[in-house]
C-alpha cells in the first residue's frame, strides 16, 4: 500500500529512542522529511538516512516545542505530521509508582508538563502551519492505562487520560479544516523505559523478588493479562502511526487504537 507520504514533513517528539526511533525511522522509509526532537541525538537516530534533522530539546522548557516546530517550517518549508511521543517518565523520575500517596504536588506537576502540557504547546505551534498547507494529521502516543485508572502510576494515567480527551477536542474543532487527531494507545513496549538499569523491569523485579528478564519475558506479560503474552514491539506502534500520518486514514479522527498486546479487555 503507498501511503501517499513521500516528501511531507513531520515531527516526531522523543525520536531518539524506543517508538519515536521507530516512528522516525518509518516515517523516512516511506519519504517523509523528519524534524526529531529529544534532549539528546543516539547513535541509532544518526545512523538513519533520508531527510532527517535532529533538534535537541527539552520538552519540559515550555518553549521548545514552538522551537521544534518553527525549525521544520525552516528547513523543510511547513508542517503535515506531528507525532507527539515524548512522554513517560518525566526527567529524573522512575516508575512504576505503586500508590496514590507516593507523587508529591511537584511529581504530578512535572508529570502533567511532560506528558500533557508538552503536548499542548506542541500543538498549538503546529495548528497554523498545517492550516498553511490546507490541513495535517497529529497522532498522540497515550497509553492504555489512561483507560484504565488503577492506583499504580495514578499521576501519569490522569495525564495521558487528559490526553485522549485533548485528543478529541482537537480533532472535533479542526477536522472541518483538514487537521486529524489520533491517539495511538501502546500497552507495554519493549523500550528503555522497561530495559534500563533502574527502569520498570528493575522495579517490579525487586518487588516480584526475580530479574529484569523474568520481568520482560514474563512477570509483565502475566501482571499485564496481555493476551499475546509478551511486550509489544516498538515498530507495531510505528507502524499504526505512520498509517495514521498517511492520508488513506482521511476519515480518521478523533480515534484511540490500542496496540497493546490484549492489555485493555473492555470492548
Ligand atoms: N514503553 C512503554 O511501555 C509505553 C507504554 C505505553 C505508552 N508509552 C508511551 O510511549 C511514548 C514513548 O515511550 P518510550 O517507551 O518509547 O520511551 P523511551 O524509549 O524511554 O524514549 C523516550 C524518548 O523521549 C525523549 N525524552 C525524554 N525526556 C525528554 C525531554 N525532557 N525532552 C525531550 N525529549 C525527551 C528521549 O530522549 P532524551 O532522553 O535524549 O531526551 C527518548 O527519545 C511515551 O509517550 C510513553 O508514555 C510507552
């Protein structure tokens, strides 16, 4: 299938690692000209090729993502794709958290900066360029914990539930304009935020008395009823986000797609 992206421009936020490397190396594949954002580059973002400009940025300066933004209007001439992945755990913070009363005020405030507000400057920098070009998609990562509250991780499932909704809005107000909004809903995916020392993997495994592998391969699968029984992999959620970005998706807007393994069991 042509996705019809040859020589658009995106941005993809937090693309040096885990799904926006993934994001930003498909969006590439298939022609689209990348501005990459992340604090820093990674050996495996250089190492792409194509039309591919790295913008080191810190997400949680309310500035940088109007930077981000005007820099793909410099360097490619406008603005179609924006993929708001950067999200997570805030800078400095590990989770999983277990309870309610662990994230003090300041933990749910640079919580909603990252993983919402972030997002909303993002935005409201990309709405007048994409209008310039007569329309854009914009696909946000959330995650399937923001449709299913539970007391681990409580600041950043309200965050991303503050998402979807945000999602949703956009998508009502500026479909009649030619911009689509999608959220992209992972459960668990195999990324640094899992596998790094000190990360998810880590925590649980202290808490499960195992490893970080067990965790990986299987104490998550299993705490996650995941029906698949493993992780997903970075490029399955890349790949549902370029097809949002194309325009075969033109009737597509305001929609969440869960791409999580069986994770979310309501219908
Ligand atoms: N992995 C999962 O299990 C999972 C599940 C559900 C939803 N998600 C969502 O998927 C998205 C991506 O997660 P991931 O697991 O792929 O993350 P990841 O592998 O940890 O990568 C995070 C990316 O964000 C960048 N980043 C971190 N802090 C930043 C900051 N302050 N400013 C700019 N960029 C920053 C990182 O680069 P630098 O460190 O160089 O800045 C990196 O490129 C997030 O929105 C997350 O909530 C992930």
């Amino acid at each position: 299938m042509d996705l019809q992206l040859s020589g658009r421009v995106a941005v993809v936020t937090g693309a040096s690692k885990g799904i926006g490397l993934a994001v930003t190396r498909t969006l590439l594949g298939e022609g689209v000209r990348v501005v990459a954002a992340s604090r820093k580059s990674t050996p495996e973002l250089d190492a792409l090729t194509g039309d591919l400009v790295h913008v080191p940025a810190d997400l949680m300066d309310p500035e940088a993502p109007g930077q981000i933004v005007e820099r793909a209007v410099s360097e490619f001439g406008g603005l179609d794709i924006l993929v708001n992945n950067a999200g997570g755990p805030p800078p400095g913070v590990a989770l999983p958290r277990f309870s309610f009363m662990a994230p003090t005020d300041e933990d749910w405030r640079v919580m909603f900066e990252f993983n919402l507000f972030s997002v909303v400057r993002a935005v409201r920098a990309a709405i007048t360029p994409m209008l310039a070009r007569g329309g854009g998609s914009i696909v946000n990562i959330s995650s399937g914990s923001a449709r299913l509250p539970a007391p681990m991780n409580v600041d950043y499932n309200a965050a991303k539930a503050g998402l979807n909704n945000l999602a949703k809005a956009l998508s009502e107000e500026f479909a009649p304009q030619g911009i689509r909004v999608n959220t992209v809903s992972p459960g668990p995916v195999r990324t640094a935020w899992w596998t790094e020392s000190g990360g998810a993997a880590d925590i649980i495994a202290a808490q499960a008395g195992t490893d970080r592998d067990s965790v990986i391969e299987q104490v998550a699968p299993e705490m996650m009823k995941l029906s698949t029984g493993r992780l997903v992999d970075p490029q399955e959620i890349a790949d549902v986000v370029a097809l949002l970005a194309s325009p075969r998706s033109a009737s597509t807007t305001g929609a969440d797609f869960a791409v999580d393994g069986g994770f979310l069991k309501q219908i």
